[in-house]
C-alpha cells in the first residue's frame, strides 16, 4: 500500500521509545542491567546501535545513552566495530 511506510516507521519508533523507556528506568544509577556486564548488554547495545543507524532518536533516554558509550568503549566491542568497518570497505571496493 503506497504510503504505507511511514506509519510503519512510526509504529516502529513506537516500539523502540516504550524498551528506551524501559530499560531508561532499569539503568538509573547502574552501570548494567544486572551485576555484571551480560548478553543482556550486549544485546541492548545491538538494538540502539540498529535505532541510530535507522534514525531513531535516543538522546532523551540519558541512562541508555550512557550504557550505550560505555558498551562501545569496552576493547571487545572496539574490535568488533573495526572488524565490521573493514568488512564493509571490503564490500564496497568489491563493485
């Protein structure tokens, strides 16, 4: 359906705003979900990565935001991102 998209868009926005919420709440004066750093963290990280890099602003969720930089400046997540940037010049020297 022409036009369809945007409300799509929204409804996904939506979606992602309610778990920034959620996990805003959850992080307050904590450095992980749980005790120590888990998939869980990983995982969060993967999915505002994924909302930044479709557009989704995040940056009136303060405690996600922070979670977020600290995730990225972790080594393991440092390689990984290098990894991932030399893939995609690798693709993209390829055509």
């Amino acid at each position: 359906m022409p036009g369809a998209d945007a409300s799509v868009r929204k409804s996904a926005a939506d979606m992602l705003f309610e778990t920034y919420r959620i996990a805003d709440d959850m992080l307050k004066d904590r450095e992980f979900f749980f005790d120590h750093f888990t998939a869980a963290d990983a995982h969060f990280f993967w999915c505002l990565r994924r909302g930044v890099q479709l557009g989704v602003e995040h940056s009136g969720f303060p405690n996600c935001v922070a979670h977020f930089e600290r995730i990225k400046a972790r080594p393991s997540v440092q390689k990984l991102l290098a990894f991932e940037k030399s893939v995609l010049d690798g693709f993209s020297s390829a055509a």
